[in-house]
C-alpha cells in the first residue's frame, strides 16, 4: 500500500517541481545561453518601464535610463521560438535630439582589444544616416545604420567604415554579433548564425572603452536610430579562441524554449502516478 508519508512527500516533490518551473519560466532559454557565455554587460530591456537594468552584476552605475521618446515595445521570437519580452523602441526627428536609452559612464575600467557587441535590431524604412548606439563614447564604437544604402556598419572614427557591413532589410528583426579584434583591424559580423564575413580597415579600429553607452542615437543625440533594439550584450574575447567565442554567442541565435510551468507540474504529477503503481 502506498503510505501516507509517502503520497505527502512526492506530493511536496510535485509541488516544488511546478513552483520551480514557475520561477524558470520568468527567464527564457535565450536570457541563460547570454548569460552562460559570460558578458560583461546585458540588457534584456524587459521591465515594464524605466531603466533598463543590467542582467550580470545588475549595479545601479550600469543602467540604461530612457529619454526623450524612447519607450518599450513587443519583442520578437528568436529561432527557437523563445519569446524575447519586449524591446527598445526609438523615434524622433532625424538630425534633432531624440529618444534614446543611456548611461554617463560603465563601471570598470580600461579598453579591451578584443570584444563582441551582440544585439537584436529592426530598423524602421524611409530613414537614412542613424545611429543604432554609440558604445563608449564619440564613436568608440558605435553601429550605424543606412549610411550606405541599408547597410548595417561597425564605426570607429579613425577608420571610417560607413560600408563595413552586411545590408539588411527594414522591418525585419536581425540578431547580429559583431566581433572586433583590435590589432588586426577586423571585424567579423555574423547575422542571424549565418557564415561570419570579416571586414577590414585602413587604420588600427578603437577598442571597447568603458565610458558612455547611447542606445538609439549618438552620444551628441544626433542621426537618431528609428526603430527597435533589444537583448544587447558586451563581451571581452581577450582570453580564448576569438572566433570559437564568436560563434558561441551567434548559436545564440537559437536557443531553444524552456517548458512551461503546466508541463512542469505534468512531469511531477506523472511522477507520482508512477510511485503510486509501483507500490500497488
């Protein structure tokens, strides 16, 4: 016969079984694969208004606070099917301070020679000359958009570089990763885990300060980006195989759902009915 105690136990075991997959489910799958591949900063840009806090270390210094017309809108799926939450929104007139999401200065310290800026983006049709966000500081660096024919371009100002990636199509949501190694004057930028293309430069490309992040615009507030950004992370690859990390964080791309809490609560009840004929 199956005892009292038993039935109580396995009943508790379900219980915190379904409260677990509860408390998962608030985090999707892609949320761990960023967090597993240890950036030094992420942005999920998922609380109901507000900054947006920062998902690693979550230090106040390191939020991102809306202005102007900046504001929160639905998400996409990644390729796994893995709702993202909600996403930066941006608008404004081109050329006139707009709305963006920003910090005055990232905590620590230093620049790293070798890092990836990995992020979702929509860009909005019928605007030209936008910066999707300015990383550091006065272009060091930053991401533009449609300065050359809906190109999508990693942008330092010693080296220029408005062509220096892959052409996307408006209103289209893109996960792109765009990894920089320093010395070499390259970046590789790969879309949606497609095969990576790396761009050169005619000078030596900035590496990634720790000062001002703009997201939706420059530093300057001018060329503001119209469109969405969402799930943006930063990452030093100064230690291991540059492009074995590089290609981690693009498999970022499909990360796979996570089950629901009913499906959860399922699998424990099922658990139970097996406990119950084993004893019978």
């Amino acid at each position: 016969m199956f005892g009292k105690n038993k039935f109580m136990a396995c009943t508790a075991v379900a219980l915190a079984v379904a409260g677990w997959g509860t408390s998962r489910a608030q985090a999707s799958a892609y949320n761990d694969a960023v967090l597993a591949s240890n950036p030094l900063y992420y942005w999920t840009f998922d609380e109901a208004s507000g900054n947006a806090i920062e998902q690693v270390a979550a230090n106040a210094q390191d939020q991102l606070a809306p202005s102007g017309n900046a504001t929160r809108i639905a998400g996409t799926t990644n390729n796994g099917g893995v709702s993202l939450g909600t996403a930066a929104s941006f608008s404004g007139p081109q050329n006139t301070p707009g709305g963006v999401f920003s910090l005055t200065d990232l905590s620590g310290s230093g620049s790293l020679s070798k890092y990836a800026i990995e992020f979702w983006v929509k860009a909005d049709s019928g605007f030209s000359q936008e910066y999707v966000m300015d990383v550091g500081g006065n272009n060091t660096p930053a991401v533009l958009f449609n300065y050359t024919a809906n190109v999508l371009a990693f942008y330092s100002p010693d080296t220029g570089g408005t062509d220096k990636g892959p052409v996307i199509s408006p209103d289209t949501w893109y996960h792109v990763v765009m990894g920089t190694d320093q010395a070499a004057a390259q970046t590789t930028i790969i879309v949606d885990d497609g095969t990576p293309v790396v761009y050169s430069y005619s000078g030596t490309t900035y590496g990634l300060g720790q000062g001002q992040v703009t997201v939706g615009g420059y530093a300057v507030a001018t060329n503001n980006f119209f469109g969405a950004v969402d799930e943006l992370a930063l990452y030093d690859l100064t230690s291991g195989d540059f492009n074995s990390q590089l290609a981690n964080i693009a498999a970022h791309y499909s990360a796979g759902p996570i089950p629901e809490p009913a499906s959860l609560a399922l699998i424990g009840a099922g658990g139970l009915l097996l406990l119950r004929r084993r004893q019978r």
